[in-house]
C-alpha cells in the first residue's frame, strides 16, 4: 500500500526550471515528473529507451607497397642522421 508524503523540497533553480519544462513537454503534473526523475536516478538501469549496442568500425589499413613495417624504426632513424649531417655542415 502506497501513501502520499508530504515534504518540503529546495532545490535549484536550474532543476526546478527543467522539471517544470518536463512537465509542460510531457503533460504531467510536476508531481508526477520529480517522482519519475527521482526513480530514473535512485534505478540507473531503468531507461526509457533501450541503448543500441557499441560497434567499432574497422577498415583495412595495410603499408603501401614496397614499405616494410618491421623496418619503420630504420627509416626514421636514417631520416635522422641525414637531418644531423644536413645541419652540422651548414
């Protein structure tokens, strides 16, 4: 058996401007609307609508010919040493 309480509630005017807002959307007493956005918030698995499942997009992302991923490190270094003999001549 349900019975009504009544109490006294300060909140934010942010909130209380939102719920009032919920309630005009929606054409709920306000009453109604604290009470359903008290239950959302005290039962974080009930939702209104049921959340799709996350999918991760792949794509094929392969080297252009002729690179060699296992000697990448070999070419930034050599990339290196010329920038270093390019700069201790000049």
């Amino acid at each position: 058996m349900m019975s009504d309480m009544r109490t006294t509630l300060t909140i934010d005017d942010d909130i209380a401007d939102f719920l009032r807002e919920q309630s005009k959307l929606h054409e709920k007493s306000f009453k109604q609307v604290v009470n359903e956005t008290l239950r959302r918030g005290m039962s974080p698995t009930m939702n209104d609508e049921p959340r799709r499942p996350f999918k991760v997009r792949t794509f094929k992302g392969g080297f252009a010919p002729g690179i060699d991923p296992l000697r990448l490190n070999q070419l930034n270094d050599e990339l290196e040493v010329e920038d270093y003999l390019r700069e201790s001549v000049s």
